[in-house]
C-alpha cells in the first residue's frame, strides 16, 4: 500500500452527547480504538444546518454563498420545474478534484450530492448509487452517471442491499421488540428496512473499492444515524413525557442501535487499511437528544434541521496525528484545507477554512495559492450542461419528500418553481446572516418579503427582525415584530426574546425581565437563564447574572457565548482564576472566537501574567474580521506595562496620546460645567454648539454638543472629537466607541448636594431627597467605576468638585499631568468662582 493514504469518513448527524456514554459502555470499540490512538473533539457546524450545503461545504473549504449548494432541490437545468442538487450545483472544486489534478487516485462513495459522477481519476460511487424503490415489483436500474467510471456499473450494482431483503435477523438489534409492533398501521419498520438497506449498500461499495483498486484518498458518506435519529430520536432515553409508554418501549433502542452499527462498519474499514493510512471521521452537526427535541416537526422549509444542534465530532488517527489528545476549535470549514496540507498541496486563499495545525505531530506549514478555481488544467469535472435522467430525478425527489427534508413541489411547474427559488434565496439570505453580512442578507429578504401566496414569508420577516436586533434598528425590529404577529397568532410564543431586546433599548429594562421571567416559568431553556443573565449583567447586577449563567451553562454546557459571558462576570466580580477558565471553555468549543480570546486576555492580565494576556488580545485582534478597537487599546496597555511596571489600581498613564478624546463627565450638576470653563481657559480646543443658553442655573454656560445626546443610537461622530475636550454626561459614557482613546475627568461631588441641586433647579423642594433617585445616582457611580476597568481605551480621574473650589490651582495641575499636555493653569484656576457653591451639604456638628 501507498504511504499517506487519508480515508475520509462522514457519519451525518453524529453527536458526542450519545457517543460519550457508548464509548464508557464498551458499545463503540472501534470508534474507542481510534480516539486511542488519536485525536477528538468538537466540530462545528453552519447556518442553516441543511447536509447537501454543509457537506459540500466539507469537500470545497468554502461557505455556501461560495461553492453554490444551497438547497436539498433547486430549479432544473431546462427551466421546466424542479430537481434534487446534483454535482452541477457546486461552482467550488471539490478535495478530489484538486487530486487529481495533481494525480492522486480517489474514490468517492455515497456523497452528498456526487451525482452526476465526476470522471476523476478513481472511481465514484455518486448518492443515487444506494436509492432504491421499497416495492420488489419494481426494477433498480443503476442510471447512466451514478458510477464513474460506468464500465463498473453492472458489478457494483450486486452490492447494493434491497429494502425488502432485510429480516427479521437485521431489525431486531434495532427494535427487541418489534414482533409487537402493528405493520399494518405502522410505516416504521418500512422506514428502517430502507434507511438501513441504503447505508449498508454504501458500506458494500465503500469496502469491495477499499481493498480491490489503489487510492490515496478515499471520502464516504453514511446518512443512518441522521436519518434514524429523525425516525426515532422522540424515543430515545430519557423518556419525553408527550411521548406513550408503549410506544417508547417499541422504538427507545432505535438511535443507539444506529451508532453501534455504524460502529461495526467502521471496524470493517478499519480492517482494509494499514498502519500508514490517515483516517478523519466527522459528523456535519449533532442532534438534539435532551429535552429540546421536537417531537411534532412544525410546517416550515427543511423543519427537520430544527433538530440539529450546533456541534458535530471530529476524530482522526494516523502516523503523524497526535495520540490521544482533544482538540478543540475546528469547524466544517477546515476539513478541505487540512486534507489539502496532508497531501502536501496548497490552500486557496479563497477558502473559508484553516489547516487545522493542531491535530498533527509535526505540522507542515500551509503554502497558499490565489484559488484553485483559476488554475487551469484537467480537475476532473463534469459537463455542466449534460442532461439527468429524469426518471432517477424523479425517485430522489420522492425519498426526500418521505424523509421530511422537502414538501411535495406543488403539482403547477410555476408554483414549484417559485417556492424553490425562494428556499434557495432564503438559504442564500441566512448564510450571509451567519456570516454577519448583514446588507447582504437583508437586500434579499427585502425582495422576498415581496412575494404573494403560496409563499410563506413568516421566515423571511423572522430573519429580517433578527438582523434588525442585531444592527440595532429597534424601530424596524419592532414594526417587523407588530408584522409577524398579525400575520400569525400564534408567533407571539416566540418572540419574547426579541420583544425583551426591544424594550431593553427603550430602556425598559424592568418590563424585559419580568417578561423572560415569566417565559421561565412556561418554558424554561438555557437561552431563556442566558438572556436574563445578561439583563442581570446589564444592571451590574454581577451575583444574579453569574447565577442565571451558571444554569444556562448547566443545561448546555457546550455554548461558547454562554461560557465567555460567564467569564466576562466573573471578571466583574475579580474572580479572575475562574474566569480564565471560562474563557478558555469558551475557546475550546470556538477557536475562532475573538471576544472570548479578548476576555481571556482580560483574566490573564488581572492575574499578572502579562505575556500569554497580551498574546490572547493579539490572537483577538487577528480573528475579529474588522479592526478590534478594544483588543488594540489592550495591547498598548500591555506593552507599556510589561516596558514600565504601573499601579494597578491607577486608570491614567499620564501621557499624552495622538487623537485622544478629553471627556470631561460626572452625574448631572456635579461641575461638569466649570470643568469645561477651565479647559476652555486652558487653551484645549472645545467641542460645543452654543445652543443651550446660560441661565441662572449655570451663569456661566452649560458648553454642551448636541449630537452627545443621542449617543446611544449613534456614536460614528466621535472621530470628529480627536484631540478636542467635550462633556458627556455620566449614564452615556458606556456608548463610546472603543475605536477611540480617551482621558476622562470625572467630577464627583457630594450626592446629597447633586440632589439638592438638581431639585433647585427644577423647581422642587431641596429639602426632600428621594431615596430612588439618590440610589439610582449611587449605582451610577459603582457602574462607571466597573465600565473603566473594562475598557483598555479609557484612562479617568476623579476631581471632586469641592476641591476645585477650595484648591483651583491644585486641581488644573492635577488635570494638567493627566491630559499630558501644557495647559494655561494659572487662566484654569482664575476662573473658578466659589459664589457659584451653593446647595452645599451643611457640616454636622457633634
């Protein structure tokens, strides 16, 4: 046998959560014998989760919206109605392309979609290879393009299994029971005789290539354990409570039995190869199996991958793979580049995905090209614009229809047309949403929302509203959330997160609670504790966030944005040990996730470990795709700390920065005004418009800037405030943009006097001070002082108002080593009127 050889193995719907506890029985050898003797971890999955995009998306390195798949159907070729994705579908060059156009040898087996086969040099056994009608009346003809190359049609068609040859013997370790079950009034064991005739069809044809032709690699496909789980998986342990007795005794063994069979195929494989040959083994998602399954699939395009849980496995063994160690970071994405860096060959640069260095003993770095789709020469490929058999067309159609993944297409061409073209679109629509292109995706649906009957365009509003939340267009997101609700009575169960983010930026954070507390009580569901935990986080609220936290990360663990928000609490609390570990939870599930790496980077640096902090922040900066203000802000911190040791607890460096921002801020009447005065008479160049007037109030001005009000909704002005001083009251200094650099003077003063103060100038009694208001002002302050020890951009002193009064000159030299700069102390100081103290808090004598 060659030397590095790679077998490629694909089990659809595999799932950690029941592997784990397969593996601790002894169910699994063989699956066990690999992670032995190699590496595991978690593999993430994209959106949306439908198996022909994603594992086209395995074989391209590329993201949907690039290598063209992007439905289970689409419309044909003559423009004449609708057919299943074929190997014209993918605009991207697949792994076996690019081997062989560099003259390696692979086969393929079963992939999705493979079909018309690709005259690569090896051989395909394309996805319609296995598809076989249940009636044994009816004739199984293998059509022109299943097989490549066809000379081997004929043999290989003896090794296809028929759904009516299975027996009792084979559906027994799947269901004990199942003398007991009604075939008459039941369609399950129909269901299973075929799904398993097909996998072990794929099987035969995967090990007769194995040891009867040369290949260096080798990629085959199994639907079972998807297409059993979604037949069975409402029966699995533990028992739903919607779910009968009897019928969970019948069907509970279903799922389990798939992974073990599963497992046996692979010990067969396992046989057919050498020491010397590479085996990666990979699921395109995972499945719910805990109690978010679904056990009624609502009407909605492709509903079956509502099952499907963020995370499938990856597994490889080999003579330069790691021994018995978890990986951790990897998504479908990396598949392709990985396996290209195996065979020694380069990257294309337009490919989403990363050789996953990790996973081998002695990485080889990875050389890049432009793209392998502008290399000329022989890949391999079909003729795009050869004609399918329509009668194989036909019966594909069908299947995915008794599968669930489609809805029958509408009997009028035009009608099926339509909606396909739409699915596709949507399709499009959420792989640019997963992928935050936001424009991109909305300029889609924009033109769906369009469409009249029979199309539904609930999904499409649903997205639309999505993206408005997560730009931050509230007043969209709540006309699109008033739209959904008419058009379905019965959606309103479903928006309470969006709702709640919507009042939240009304600032009616209270009603946002209390409307997920009672979801709670309903529904309880990880999100449901994770949302509330951010509510709770929001009001600084640190014990209740980390408590709501804790539960969401207790029903699911494996959520990185719920373990980096743990983190990021912790921080909060100074728990900074556990914190880093958190974090680093967070990045194990998500390589590939900048926030998390950047609060990691915050642990590191609270717990004094300045090197590996400021590697985290530059890991942060790296992955984020734009420009990570926040991150750079950091790793200046860092480096001047690592160069000159400062006070921890201090918020300034007394230096003076290019383009920095003076703020001058503080509770309202707390003197921010005369601070302004005197940077005004210090010769720094204020930022103001004039429009509100002195008054008795403030004599002397007020020096505001308008566009400070509205900061919360828009902040992309403060560019404009480069080396200038303006004032920003207290509550909106958490709306800067952390692209800036700032140096903060924050004027404290006496709260009962702001109180007294504010209650003057309103026209109110100063005598009666109300405890919420004066509460409300104490929680500001603590917040502010939590908000600047998070942000790297931020440096703030405290100048307390009396002080100024008493020790002017005092106070401008103070003001003057923070800013850096030289400033006019004497003119700062002169214009400090003591007249203007009034409302001061009386001394108490004792």
């Amino acid at each position: 046998m060659k030397k590095n050889k790679l077998l490629l193995i694909g089990w659809d719907a595999a799932d950690w959560k029941i592997i784990g506890p397969l593996l601790a029985k002894g169910q699994m050898p063989n699956l066990k014998k690999i992670i032995g003797e190699g590496v595991y971890g978690n593999l993430s999955t994209m959106n949306p989760p439908l198996s022909p995009m994603l594992w086209s998306t395995v074989a391209t390195g590329k993201t949907p919206d690039k290598h063209g798949v992007l439905n289970f159907i689409e419309i044909a070729q003559d423009l004449n109605g609708v057919r299943p994705v074929t190997t014209s579908s993918r605009k991207a060059r697949a792994i076996w392309n690019i081997l062989h156009n560099k003259g390696y040898k692979s086969n393929v087996v079963g992939w999705w979609p493979s079909f018309p086969a690709e005259p690569i040099n090896g051989v395909v056994v394309s996805d319609r290879f296995q598809k076989m009608n249940k009636d044994p009346k009816k004739k199984n003809p293998i059509y022109k393009g299943t097989i490549h190359p066809e000379s081997i049609a004929m043999d290989m068609a003896d090794l296809r299994m028929r759904p009516y040859e299975v027996t009792g013997e084979h559906i027994l370790p799947f269901f004990p029971n199942a003398t007991k079950i009604d075939q008459e009034k039941e369609g399950s064991l129909s269901t299973f005789s075929k799904i398993l005739a097909e996998n072990v069809s794929v099987h035969n044809a995967a090990t007769n290539l194995m040891h009867s032709t040369e290949w260096d690699f080798m990629a085959i496909y199994y639907d079972l354990i998807d297409h059993m789980c979604h037949a069975f998986m409402k029966y699995h342990p533990p028992k739903l409570g919607a779910i009968a007795q009897e019928r969970y005794e019948l069907y509970k063994d279903a799922v389990v039995g798939a992974y073990r069979f599963q497992d046996m195929m692979l010990g067969r494989k396992l046989q057919l190869i050498d020491d010397d040959t590479t085996v990666m083994i990979l699921s395109d998602h995972g499945f719910e199996s805990g109690n978010k399954r679904i056990i009624k699939m609502p009407k909605y395009p492709a509903a079956p991958s509502l099952d499907h849980r963020q995370f499938g496995v990856f597994v490889a063994k080999g003579p330069n793979i790691k021994k018995n160690e978890k990986i951790f970071g990897l998504g479908l994405i990396d598949i392709a580049p990985t396996v290209l860096n195996h065979f020694d060959l380069p990257i294309g640069k337009d490919m989403d995905g990363k050789v996953a260095l990790d996973i081998f003993k002695e990485p080889t770095d990875p050389t890049y090209i432009e793209s392998w789709e502008k290399v000329e020469g022989d890949f391999g490929e079909i003729d795009k614009n050869a004609k399918v058999d329509s009668i194989s067309e036909q019966e594909t159609m069908e299947q995915l229809v008794e599968l669930g993944y489609i809805d029958r297409p509408d009997e009028k061409i035009e009608t099926a047309m339509l909606k396909v073209g739409c699915d596709i679109k949507h399709n499009l629509a959420r792989v640019h949403l997963g992928k935050k292109d936001y424009d991109k995706a909305r300029d889609i649906l924009l033109q769906l929302i369009k469409e009249k009957e029979p199309v539904n365009t609930i999904p499409f509003y649903m997205d639309l509203l999505a993206i408005s939340l997560k730009t931050e267009e509230f007043d969209k997101a709540e006309e699109y959330l008033k739209l959904l609700r008419e058009k379905d009575k019965e959606f309103d169960f479903t928006t309470h997160f969006a709702e709640a983010h919507i009042l939240v930026a009304k600032g009616e954070i209270e009603k946002a609670l209390a409307l997920l507390n009672k979801v709670k009580k309903t529904r309880p569901s990880a999100e449901i504790f994770f949302q509330i935990g951010k509510l709770h986080r929001r009001n600084s609220q640190f014990e209740k966030a980390k408590e709501n936290y804790a539960t969401a990360i207790e029903i699911e663990p494996d959520r990185a944005k719920y373990n980096r928000a743990m983190a990021e609490v912790l921080l909060r609390l100074n728990e900074y040990e556990e914190a880093a570990e958190y974090a680093l939870t967070s990045i194990e599930l998500v390589k590939y996730f900048p926030e998390a790496h950047y609060t990691l980077g915050e642990a590191l640096e609270k717990m004094g470990d300045l090197e590996n902090a400021k590697i985290a922040y530059e890991t942060a900066k790296k992955l984020k795709p734009k420009r990570f203000h926040r991150a750079e802000r950091a790793l200046e911190k860092i480096e001047e700390k690592l160069s000159e040791p400062l006070n921890l607890n201090e918020k300034t460096l007394n230096a003076y920065k290019e383009d920095q921002i003076v703020v001058v801020s503080g509770l309202p009447r707390s003197g921010t005004s005369l601070m302004m005065q005197m940077m005004d008479k210090a010769g720094m160049d204020i930022l103001t418009d004039g429009k509100r007037k002195a008054d008795k109030s403030n004599p002397k001005g007020y020096y505001e800037y308008e566009p400070v009000m509205s900061l919360h909704r828009d902040n992309s002005w403060l560019t404009s405030a480069n080396n200038k001083t303006l004032k920003i009251v207290a509550p909106l200094l958490k709306h800067l943009s952390p692209e800036n650099r700032y140096k903060i003077i924050f004027m404290k003063r006496d709260l009962d006097e702001v109180v007294k103060s504010q209650r003057v100038m309103t026209g109110k009694d100063p005598d009666t001070i109300p405890v919420s208001l004066y509460n409300a002002y104490y929680e500001q302050l603590e917040q502010i002082n939590v908000w600047k020890e998070a942000e790297p951009g931020v440096e703030l002193i405290y100048i307390d108002y009396k002080d100024v009064l008493e020790k002017p000159e005092e106070m401008a030299q103070k003001v003057q080593e923070f800013i850096g700069l030289e400033l006019d102390t004497k003119a700062m100081a002169g214009c400090v009127d003591t007249s203007l103290y009034r409302n001061r808090k009386e001394t108490i004598k004792t």
